[in-house]
C-alpha cells in the first residue's frame, strides 16, 4: 500500500493555491472535468517530488466543484500536517502574506493556520523544537484550529 494524496472540497481556488504557496506546496497538475462540473488540482513541497513526469511521493488534492456548495464537517476534513525546517519563519511568512496564525508556536514546535476555507494545517517544528522566542512565546491563540 502506497499513500497518495489527501484531499480537501475548497470554494475559492486561487485563495487557497496562494495560501498552500505560503507554505511551500506548488501545483504540480491539474485536471477540468466539464462533465462532472468539477476542477481537480494537485499541489505538492519540493521534498515530495519525485522524478520528472512521475507523481510526487505526497500530495494534496484540491477539489473545487463548479456548482455552489456549502461545506461544513466532514464534507471537508481535520487537518493536514507538515514538518517545516524552521517553524518561526514559516509562520512569519504566512502572517506576512495575511494568514492568521491561530495557534502560535509558543513551543517551538507546533503551529495551527488554517486554510481560507476553514481547513485547518498542523506545522511542526523538524529535529528538536526551537527555543521559545517572541513574538511567538505570549502570542494568544486566535479562533479555532
């Protein structure tokens, strides 16, 4: 058994391309279905691609339907995870781009953001957590993650 991608109903295709760009996922295909009304797009981090024309080791699908859909629940999912080289960066760079980070990584080692659909996105420190450094040490939770 391999594992292959996790998938993740969005409403706006762009906001979240732009967002998952923050992280570092890039779009590596994508596929229009007119007659299923429905757009699906695959984004993966460098660290997961495999050789050119082959599919990455990982991947995240985007399943943007054509025909207004609300999602709530399980129509969409809990979380994805991703280990980040420096946790604090990461996280400055998705505040940078407008991302709120929901749980800071007052740890050094974990984060919460989520997606501008609601997902929610686990970021974890690599190798051993990172000291505990402003502004991220009294920085409040914000929301729900």
């Amino acid at each position: 058994m391999q594992y292959l991608h996790t998938m993740i109903r969005v409403t706006d295709p762009d906001a979240t391309i732009a967002f998952f760009d923050l992280l570092g996922l890039k779009e590596v295909r994508r596929l229009e279905n007119e007659k299923g009304r429905f757009t699906l797009i695959f984004l993966a981090a460098d660290e997961d691609m495999n050789a050119p024309g082959e599919r990455a080791k990982a991947e995240v699908e985007l399943t943007y339907n054509w025909d207004p859909e609300s999602y709530s629940g399980g129509r969409n999912f809990g979380h994805l995870a991703y280990r980040v080289e420096d946790i604090y960066a990461t996280c400055q760079r998705l505040m940078d781009g407008g991302v709120t980070i929901n749980r800071p990584p007052r740890d050094g080692n974990m984060a919460f953001v989520r997606t501008p659909d609601g997902i929610s996105i686990e970021l974890l420190q690599a190798g051993e957590a990172l000291a505990p450094a402003e502004p991220w040490a009294s920085m409040p939770n914000t929301g729900s993650w």
